[in-house]
C-alpha cells in the first residue's frame, strides 16, 4: 500500500504563491495601519489644539410647559467668541425648542443659566456643541 503525497516536497519549487500573497498582505495591512494611525492623531491634534471653545452641561431644569433653564460652563480662550448650541427634547422625542447662545464675554471660563422657550412640555434639555467664531 503507497501512501499519497498531497503537497509538493518541501523546499523544491521555491516559495508557494500563498506565501507571496501573505507577505503582501501583511504589507498592505501595515501601511494601512500606519496611514490610521496618523489620520487619528491629526483629527486628536485638530480637535485639542484648534477647539477653542468648550462647554459643559451642568444641569438643566423644566420650569413650566414652556420653559426650560439649562445652566452651562464654557471654557474658552479669553479672546474667542463662538456660539453654543442647545435643544430641549419632549418625551416622545420631538424636538420643542432650540437656541444658540453667544459666547462673547472676555473670562476664560463662564458659568451661566439660560432660558429656552419651548413649544410643548420638555423632558430633556442637551448641549448639541460649541463653535467658534
């Protein structure tokens, strides 16, 4: 009884094409890697270096059917001006006011209250983000 070979011999008939195929992928893969790498430390860099403005949602409270106080801590560069935007929500979700806020004082950090008119009883209040100007 013969047994039967089901590979070449080892060594004879240089290298296999899937081993040639390996090798370039793990090339690709590792460009490609570094490529992200460097994508996600400059959108890092963009977003702590250039953001100029930054706020904090510190509480928000439903005062009536038709009003809603949303207290915010801004920090920002001293000479930065920029708007803030914020939304109060329903309880089904439908949105029921919306406001920018200005952001033009001189201070580097700012704790202030503002008001938003809503249409309909709000549930949630939320900071959507700050840009500058």
């Amino acid at each position: 009884m013969s047994a039967v070979r089901e590979q070449l011999p080892e060594g004879r008939y240089g290298r296999s094409a899937d081993e040639r195929a390996d090798r370039r992928l793990r090339v690709v893969g590792a460009v490609l890697g570094v490529v992200f790498l460097g994508v996600m430390g400059w959108f890092g860099w963009y977003y702590v270096v250039d953001n100029k403005i930054s706020a904090e949602m510190i509480k928000f409270e439903v005062v009536s059917d038709a009003e809603v106080q949303v207290h915010l801590e801004i920090r920002k560069d001293e000479d930065a001006k920029g708007v803030c935007t914020l939304r109060s929500r329903s309880e089904d979700g439908t949105e029921v006011a919306r406001k920018d806020v200005r952001v033009d004082d001189a201070a580097s950090r700012i704790d202030h209250v503002f008001t938003l008119r809503t249409t309909a009883r709000a549930t949630s209040a939320e900071l959507i983000g700050c840009t500058a100007r």
